[in-house]
C-alpha cells in the first residue's frame, strides 16, 4: 500500500489543518495563489484523475511555501525531518541486510520512500541545513541511509554543500569535487 500515491494524497489533507499560521501575504503569494487558480481550471481539459493528483500536489508545495514564509527560522523544521529521516534510515539498514521486497526493483535500499535517489537527494538536503544550524548530533543518524541509497549525486552534492558551506578554497574545491566524481564514477 505505501507505493499508492492515492493514500498519501488523502492523508495529506490534514496538512493544511496542521500546518496553518498566520502570517503576510505578498505580491509573490498571490501570484502563486493565481498560479493555483490556473491549474484548478486545467483540470477542465485535462485528465482529471491525473490532474487532481497534480494540482494537490502542487498545492502542498504551496503550503510548505507559506510555512516557510510564516517562520523565523527553520531550526525545529530540520530537527522534525532529521527524526523521520532516522526511522527511514532505520529501515534502509534494515532493506540492505534483510531485504525488501522493493529491492527487486531497485539494488538500493530506500528506506520509507519508494525511489532510493529520492531518499538520498532529501537525506542530503537536511545534513546541510543541519550542519547550517550545527546541529550535529542529528548528521550521524542520516548517514546510513545516504549509504545504503548508494546515490553517487547525493554524496557528491552533499561534499560540495559542505565545503561550500565551510569557505574552502576555491582550489580546494574543485580538486575535491573532481576527486568524488571521479571516486563515484
């Protein structure tokens, strides 16, 4: 059942009712809210099975805009997805020893979410806005999922973000990234 989008779909619906905050509402807000309109009204011409499923999830990409716009800082939000992101790499370390059956479809193992790159690419993500926020007693709970997804572009992306993030030397930078890519290769 988890590879059924429709149940995400569904359960997702009580976002907006969790998520909620007042805040300002700007020009960008409303452009974005005309955007939502435009593809409400697409779904007149288009398949609407498929549409609907779309157009919510383009609508809780918008939710999570205005969250974003609503907090100060996004501290507790990457504590929030370094907690769910562990229990997914429980379950990746769980996938790679003992199997899954999803690993017939994939040689990776992704955790909570169906796509192994998806779950490396988001691993990645939160370790650099973890260690933006040093919050570092969170970063070793998420390695094992980024290493067991085996995504050569996460580790890579993530190498650079660190490095960025830390003001290495251009130099230095670029012998790194070469250095991974060619090790990834």
């Amino acid at each position: 059942g988890v590879m059924i989008p429709t149940h995400w779909a569904v359960l997702s619906m009580l976002l907006p009712l969790a998520l909620w905050r007042r805040g300002e509402v700007t020009p960008l807000h409303w452009a974005g809210l005309v955007f939502l309109a435009f593809a409400g009204l697409s779904l007149l011409w288009t398949d609407p099975l498929d549409g609907v499923f779309r157009l919510w999830q383009i609508s809780i990409l918008a939710m999570a805009f205005w969250l974003g716009t609503t907090l100060s800082t996004l501290r507790d939000l990457f504590k929030g997805l370094a907690i769910g992101l562990t229990i997914s790499s429980v379950f990746s370390i769980y996938q790679w020893f003992w199997g899954d059956p999803l690993l017939h479809m994939y040689a990776k193992a992704p955790g909570l979410f169906v796509n192994p790159m998806i779950h490396a690419e988001i691993l990645a993500l939160v370790i650099l806005g973890l260690i933006a926020y040093r919050l570092w007693m969170y970063v070793p709970l998420l390695i094992p999922g980024l290493l067991t997804s085996q995504s050569r572009g996460a580790v890579l992306a993530l190498s650079i973000g660190i490095l960025l993030h830390f003001r290495v030397k251009p130099i230095l930078l670029l012998t790194g990234a070469l250095a991974l890519a060619l090790l990834a290769v």
